[in-house]
C-alpha cells in the first residue's frame, strides 16, 4: 500500500515525501507545478528513488486522483495541494477558493469513490484568524481573517462534516511558520515568483535574487522609529 502526498512537488510536500520514503512507506505524488517544478520533483527521486511516481494533475480532478488511488494502491493520502499567500487570496478570493477547497473536495470525492478513508490535511495557523488569547490551543475559536483563511476553515469544516458521517478518518495540521530545508542542499523552498513567506523571500536576498528585504514597523528604538 501507498501515500499519496498531494502538492507534494512542494516545499512541505517534497520534505514529507522524504521522510516518508526514509520510513519505508511507498511514496506516490501529484502536483500540477502551479507553484513548484520539475526540477523539485527531480530532486526529490534523488533523495527518495530514480522513478518514485509523480502525476502532473490538478488535485480537484477527481478522475485523476482516482486513477492514482488505483493504479499505485493508495490507502492513505495527505493533502498538501492548495495556494497559500494571503495578499494572493486578497487579489483573488474566487480563485484561492476555486483551488483550494476545489482540490480538497476533489480529493475527498476521489477517496470516497475508492474506499480511501485515512487522510492528512494541511490546514494553517490561520484559521486562529486574530486570536484574543495567547497563546492559542487547538480549541481556541476558528475564524478567518483573509480569503486564503477563509479556504482552510471551509476545507475543515467539510473534512469534519466528513468525519462525522463516518466516511473519512482525518487529521488536520495547523502550523505557524515552517521554516528549513533538507541539509541535502538540493531540497528547499523555490516558490514560483514573488514569494509571500518570510524565510525564502529572505533568501532571494542572500543570494542576490532581489535586491532588499523591508523591514516594516514606526515604533522601534531607533531615533526616528523606523528599522533602519
Ligand atoms: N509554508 C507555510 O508557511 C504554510 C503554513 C501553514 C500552512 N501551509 C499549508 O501547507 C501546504 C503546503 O504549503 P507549502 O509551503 O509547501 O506550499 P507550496 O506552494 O510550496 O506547495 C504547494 C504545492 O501544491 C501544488 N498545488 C497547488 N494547487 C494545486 C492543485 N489544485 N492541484 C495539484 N497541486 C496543486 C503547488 O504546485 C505546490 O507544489 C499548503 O496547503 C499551505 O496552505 C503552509
């Protein structure tokens, strides 16, 4: 029996589907490179092996992911396919939940279809929303602060609708910020253009992909306030 890691040409996906190879489990992924490439997929078969399985697909198409759950005998999937920047989300609210809770029924719909039940989802922090209390715990309220939030808390609420009829064994992640890369070197965040997290923005600053990263804020100790 297999995983199949959805969005797993990416950069929580690929780790994942390190580790899981490293445990002994047979490792399939799909992901439609919206937001990766090639040339993480080729990365990843040479941490894993040289024909590990990858299927160019779009995770909301249903067909698709059924013929993965067939043709390489999935029994568990984790699902990490869906666009995560949050001022995308602002520009395309439509778009962001087209995609993400899209896939996500995608994948359900293609699991039901199979007798696929044990799943993984790759929720977010930002389901918190704007937390009043600190630090948050898995049974603080669920809210949405963005569209992209609004994605993850609709992807949840279905996932547990589904759960509770009984058809779907699922576990939700919410994690803050992943930072890292496989110590491998050739294994990392490579987002497609501008990219809206911290760590590989900082990082196309290091190695003079761009040309500054700004640091906001006006209440530093600094005479002016500003970071500089
Ligand atoms: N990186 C973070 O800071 C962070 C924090 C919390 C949650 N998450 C969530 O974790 C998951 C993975 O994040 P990541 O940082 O690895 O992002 P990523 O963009 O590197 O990886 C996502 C992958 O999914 C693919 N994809 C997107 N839509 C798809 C679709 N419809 N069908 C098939 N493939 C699709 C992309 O091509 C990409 O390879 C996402 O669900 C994201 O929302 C990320």
């Amino acid at each position: 029996m297999a995983v199949l890691v959805t969005g797993g040409a990416g950069y929580i996906g690929s780790h994942t589907a390190v580790v899981l190879h490293e445990a002994g489990r047979d490792v399939v992924v799909l992901d439609d490179l919206s937001n990766s490439s090639m040339a993480a997929v080729e990365a990843l078969r040479v941490l894993t092996r040289p024909d590990l399985p990858f299927i160019e697909a779009d995770a909301a198409d249903v067909d698709a992911v059924g013929r993965a759950i067939v043709d390489h005998g999935i029994d568990e999937v984790i699902h990490f396919a869906a666009f995560k920047s949050v001022s995308g989300s602002i520009v395309d609210p439509d778009g962001y939940h087209r995609n993400n809770v899209g896939s996500t029924t995608g994948v359900v719909e293609a699991m039901r279809r199979h007798g696929v039940s044990r799943m993984v989802f790759s929720s977010s922090c930002t389901v918190y929303g704007e937390p009043t209390d600190l630090p948050v715990t898995e049974d603080s309220p669920i809210s949405a602060s963005n569209p992209y939030g609004a994605t993850k808390v609709a992807c949840e609420e279905l996932l547990a609708a589904e759960a509770a009829a009984g058809g779907l064994d699922v576990l939700l992640l919410r994690y803050f910020n992943p930072v890292g890369a496989h110590p491998g070197g050739n294994l990392g965040e490579d987002p497609r253009g501008t990219p809206d997290n911290l760590v590989p923005y900082l990082m196309q600053v290091a190695v003079g992909r761009r040309e500054s990263l700004s640091v906001f804020g006006d209440d530093y100790d600094t005479p002016d306030g500003s970071a500089h």
